[in-house]
C-alpha cells in the first residue's frame, strides 16, 4: 500500500523553501499531497486558487505529489483523504514551539494522526515568509526566495 | 499571617491549564487571588464579568481561592490588596522569555514585589490559548481542554 | 517496496519514551530498524549486546520493528542497510539543536539519507535518561519511566 | 578612512536600551549613523521627524552620531551612504531569532554588507518597547527606561 | 502554620546570584531552608561541610533562613522535613530546560511537592559558577561575584 | 588610526567556519588579531603552536589578519594589546547564550572592552566542532568542513 502523508500550510505564495521541504517530503512517502488551507480569518496576498495553481506549476515536476485545498481542521481533513501522517517544516527555535503546540493539539484531537518534521536545506533555514514579503513589498530582489513564476506576481501584488 | 498571592491573566476563557495552575497555588499559598485582567486594548472573546464568572465557578471547590478583576497596573492592584507575590504559568521557551521580560518590568516599577513561576501538568505544558481558540473557530471537540461549563459558550462565541 | 526507517541511539538504557517512538515510527512506516550504536568512546551503562537484548524484548509486540547493533558513521550503516530514512525524537529546545546540528551534517556527508523527526507524547517529553540515571542511582522508584524488564538491571547496575 | 556604521531601527521613541547601544557602537566605529526607519505599514506612536528629533537630543553627547531618517530597503541605505556595517542589538532569545533571519535575508541581498550584533548592558536586557508602552499607556512611571526628554512626550501621546 | 521551602543546590560556592535568590525567598516563606547536596558523583570544590560554613556565614542576616545539607533524592529529604515546596532560581533559556526536566522528574516522584521559580536580579541573570571559577582559576578578580568570605578560599583552592 | 579586533578561540583545529568568520571581521575592521588560547585545563587534540601554524597557514591571504596565542584571561590580553573590541561568531541558541554569559562577564571584569558578534554563513551555521571531531573519528570525509591542509592532520590525529 502506498504511504500517502499530507503537508498542510497557507503557502501565501510558495517559496523555495517549501519546493525544498516537497521534494525531500516525496523522497520518502509514495504520494505528498500539498494541502493549501482556505483559512477564513487571516487577510492571504493571493486566493486560495491562486496558491493551489502557484503549487501545482512550480510541484509538476516532483514525482507523486498533488496540490490541494481545503478547509476546516487539518486532522479532519486527514481523515476524510485517509491518510494518518502530517509533515510539517522546521526551521528555527520559534517554528519548533508553535508546530509543537499544533502537533501536540492535533494528536489530542485525532490520536491516529502523526506529525513528522523535516529539516529544510540550510540555504532556507533562515527564510520568514513574513520577512520576503516585507522585503519585496520595499522593492527588494527577492528572485532567489521563490519559485520563477512567482516572483512577478508576488511583486505586482504586493506594490498594489 | 496567611500568605497571599495573586495570579493574574486575562483568562478568555478560563483552560484546564489555567486550573491546574490555580491548584497547585492553593497548594502553596494560604489564598489566591484569581485576578481577571479588564485590558481595554485586546478584543476578549467574553466581557470580563463572564470571565470572573467562568473563573469562579470551576474554582468554587479550591481552598483558598478568590476570583476578582483589576484595571491598570498588576503592580498597582497588589498594593491595593497588600499582596507582594505574583503567580504565572511557565510552559514553553517563548512564556519565559515574554513572563521574564514582564516579571523584570514589574520588579522595577515595584521593587517589593516577587514573582514566582509555577509549571503546569505536562498534560497542559502544550496548551496555547490561541491555537484553542482557533481550533474550536474551526469545530474542535474542545472538550478535553477547558472546564465542562465553558466548553458550549466558547463554541456559541466562537461561532457567531 | 515497503518503506523503511532507521532509528539509531544508544538507548543505554531503552526508556518508555523509546517504546513511544517507536509505536509512532512504526505505524508511518512499513519496518524501523531500531540501531544501537556501539559507541566506541563513551561509557555506557549496559553492553550493546545488553541494550540490544533489552529492546528486542521490549518491542517484541510492535509490528514491523527488528532491532540490531552497528558500528562507525550512521549514514554508512543506512547505507549498507539501502535505508534512506533516519528517524530521530524531538523532546526540548536542546534536542532540537544537536538533533539538527546532526541531521546537518548528516545530509552534508549523504545527501541521499533525509532525516525525520517525531514527538514523543508530552509523557515522556521531559524524560532525560541522565536525569533518570542520576534519580534510579539515588535510589528513586523509576517503574514509571522505563520497562519492567529494564528497571531491575538498571537499579542493579547504577547501585553497583 | 573612519569606519562608519549604520544603527537602523524604529526608535519608537529611543528607549534608555537604545542609548546604551548607540553609546557602545561609537566606542569601536568613528562614526555611527543612527537611522530611524520612516516605515510605511506600522502605526508609531511618533512620526518620524519627532523621532528623529528625540535621538538628535538624546545622543548629541556621544561623539560621532549622527542621525537621520530613510525608506525602503536598509541594504540600499547603506549601499547609499558607503557604508557596509550595520549595528543590532541583541537582547534576548526571540530578538536572535528575528535578527539572524533578517541579517542573512540582507546578506543575501546584498552581499558586501556584514551585520554586527552588540549587546545592551543586562540593566536593559529585559527592556521590551511594547511592554514599555503598555506600561505607560496604564500610567506607569517609565522615567527609569527612557530618556528625561522622551518622558513627558510618551506619556501625553499613550494618554490621548 | 509558618510556610516553609527548601532551596536545594550544590553551592560550590555560593554566590551573590544565591544570595540574592535567598534573600527574594525569604520575602515569601516564612522559613527557608537552603540544602546543600552532598552530591557523591561530582568533584565540587569545596567539601560539604565546608559550603554549609560559607552559606551560613553570608546567609545569617537573612531572617527564617537556615543551611543544611542532604544525601540521596532532594524528595525524599523534603519528605523527612515536611516541607512540599522547592525553590529554584531561573536565569537562561538552558536552565530553563534542565530545571524544568529535573521538576517534573521530580513531581512524577513525588506528586505532592511543588516546585516554585523564582528571577535572580538581572545583575546576576549571566552569573554562571562554571565561567566564575574558570574566571577566576585564570586570576580573575570575582570580588562582585562573590561573598566577601567566599573571595579568598575559592582563589586559594583554584589556585593549588 | 587603524581599528583593531581580537577573535579569541581554541581553534582545535581551525574550521571552515572559522575562516568565514575572519574573513568577515577583516572586512570591518583594519586589522584582526586571531588569538590561541592555551588553555591549560583542555586536552586538545592539537597544541597550540600547531593551532597557531595552521591558522597561519589558512588565514595568509586575508588582508590584515595575525595570528598569536595568549594565556591567562582574553581581557587582560586584550589590554596588553590595547584592543578594545573581541569578536565571536553567534551560531545557534546555545552558543548565544554562552557567549552572553562569557561576554557579560568578560564586560564586569574590563568596562572599557566590548565584544561584537558576527554571523558565520548559513553554510556553517550548524558546522559544531565537537560533531566534526567525532566524524572524522569514526571515518567520516570531512573535507567539506575543514582548510584542505587541516584535513590530514585531523585525521591521523584522530586515528591514533
């Protein structure tokens, strides 16, 4: 049977880093599907189907992967795909305390469900999706943080 | 002379954590005053009456408890009560540094008042207030993580 | 092809913590080879075949899971075993330096082996083996942190 | 050649900390530029002349300051005015995370320029400007944490 | 009933951090026992009898407060006291953790002893004995760090 | 006149990193002063005329850059070189916190001399020396990490 995980996140927009954390993710699990959420609550830079179709452009080249979106809890949703394993990235010092405190919620919520961290490539230890934004809203180069096709609407989005 | 402290918060809405912590005070402390922070620059999910209410129901049964709310300076109303000892809660690295940052704040504007630090159960070590919230917003079985009384108002508040 | 995964250490000795990792590991992947390294420069407690004897029977219920023994480079061992996963538990903010730290240079020396890392439950995620050593030579009851089948040896080795 | 370096920041208002960096940088460079940040999407509590005004009084006893005010990018900054060291300080955890994230996403946009991080005396390692403006906007006296003509300022604006 | 804690530790020797820790304790309990650990698998400096003397000395001006020493699990003396709370001081991310470790360890052994934090001054926040009598063995002059009574017997036992 | 930093260190042996890091200082300041310390109370793998040589070897092409060693204390080196500015590079969490324990301290000890710290490059971010060592003990090709002339030295070093 195939291991499926699912990697959930807002990906507002995707950037190197995550490409980095799918490939690495799809070199171990048969399928990885890249969950965009619809979260109602905080104010994206690009709609949920803007970022599924950023994800799916910039992931067709990695080997079992797919993009979806979705909304409600991430544990529920996990369910409904059947699939019991979450990845998530870590980064730094602050990443590790909020995905813990996810992690460790979620398995309260959905005991059936695990949650494994992969290491991005150091080159992307350091990248804020916060920071790119507010770099490239100053007018920044910010070519060598995200995927090709982003970086022109990225720019255009962000001088609105 | 009964030795009293106080633990204050904002408490919106009262967690298990928070009960646990409030025991293990009772434990140590001949009386402690719960005391609900009425910060007018935070948007509560419950007005501060429901807090101190929420508060003094799932206390009633421990020794030593009072429920109360303050405005203005946490150093200021110990003062006011005679109180020279502060509880908080210590769970993960980011309270220690945000509960020390404030701890040394107050120890300056008011050298004669302690704050000591208490950690929770493990089984609460986890629990952010914040990713609760966001959890029921989004449907949660909150059940296990805040007292049997708050658990159905959280949902109609978060709900509206 | 089943998926498989190493999981190194030198469970000196395996606690419950260990036992809760890898239940985990082995419900994400198809077998965990759990690898005691024979670590050449430090002074265990137990003998490799003895922490090798100690897991095998105390993961023996655990589907999928082998136990065995392996000097020199981890990465050398995944592979000689063509095992391009590593698992490692992630407890607390130091863990998580070193962890990285090693998984780093890891993925510098063979950039073919991913590492993955998981939580414990918040059980056992304050559970340090050299401060359970330093309590069970003090005489303290540590039935709670490891195996039935460790805790007699352990007692009977540390009060030596 | 003097070495000149760059102490970027909001400075929203210069904060006692703020001095005791400024102070430290103009010991080990000859010149120190003190640059407040006319950043357009925060909402300072002054604007940026009054800012500017501020450190101009507070700072023109320490030799080789000067101050002035920039937009956009601080890697363009610097590039515009020749100089290739920029000053941060460190404070705590939480600053280190955020400063080396934002130091090597400006390295990486502009490779000649090197960051420096200095620390405050520990006398100011706690010193947080949030917690310093709810304090005063509760009507705390903040006369030991910044300047004597910063004082009155802070107080009638926080008051409004 | 006088509210009584003990504030376990090594003391090798004590420093200005300890006292001022002493001193933050006894404002709260009524009695504070400091308990010197006869540790019988470090090398400390100074015997035990020894660090009892030199706590004595620089602690006797310090109402309710009183040194012993003990031998085995810091819970089992609390227990022969009856006394149900420890004191431990917390000064940096890395004590944070080890403490933590150490008081739920701790609590696991002995659900009815509490562990309570408590800040050092931020003067003595860095104070670290491992760098202090590296300091000093080089020729330092602790002569801030320190007790008076402790400056000399600790220069002459580095020095031997 | 010329500004002067001292980068104080064991160098056992010297790094890749290390290097990034003079390379660094030697841009900031005019001249950089790479100091051995020969600590008595360390086994190091290599003396210190080796670490001094193999620093001089490494560091020839970097303008403006010595090498000596010192005993004793880095601050009373640094007056009898009249520097007032010691370097460190700040790599993770842990090392942060030593070197502001060490910083601290050096700073009571001598007020006039001030420590900056500079970012190694994220490639060396993790690079750990005490990893490196037991790496290339156990057979592992560590001519990433290390000068190409530390790499075989190191090695029959750690062979013996």
């Amino acid at each position: 049977m195939p291991k499926t995980a699912i990697y959930p996140g807002s990906f507002d927009p995707v950037t190197n880093g995550h490409i980095d954390l799918i490939t690495r993710a799809a070199r171990i699990f048969d399928k990885v599907i890249v969950a965009v959420a619809h979260n109602y609550h905080k104010k994206p830079i690009f709609t949920t189907p803007e970022r599924v179709k950023m994800l799916k452009e910039t992931t067709k080249g990695i080997k079992g992967v797919t993009v979806e979106s979705f909304e409600g809890l991430v544990i529920e949703y996990a369910h409904t795909k059947k699939v019991n394993v979450l990845i998530r990235g870590l980064r730094m010092i602050s990443d590790f305390e909020y995905e813990f405190q996810m992690a460790l919620t979620n398995r309260r919520l959905a005991q059936d469900i695990e949650t494994v961290f992969l290491m991005p490539s150091e080159s992307y230890a350091f990248l804020s999706s916060t920071l790119l934004k507010e770099a490239a809203a100053l007018g920044a180069d910010v070519s060598q943080f995200v995927p090709k096709s982003v970086e022109k609407p990225l720019k255009e989005r962000l001088r609105r």
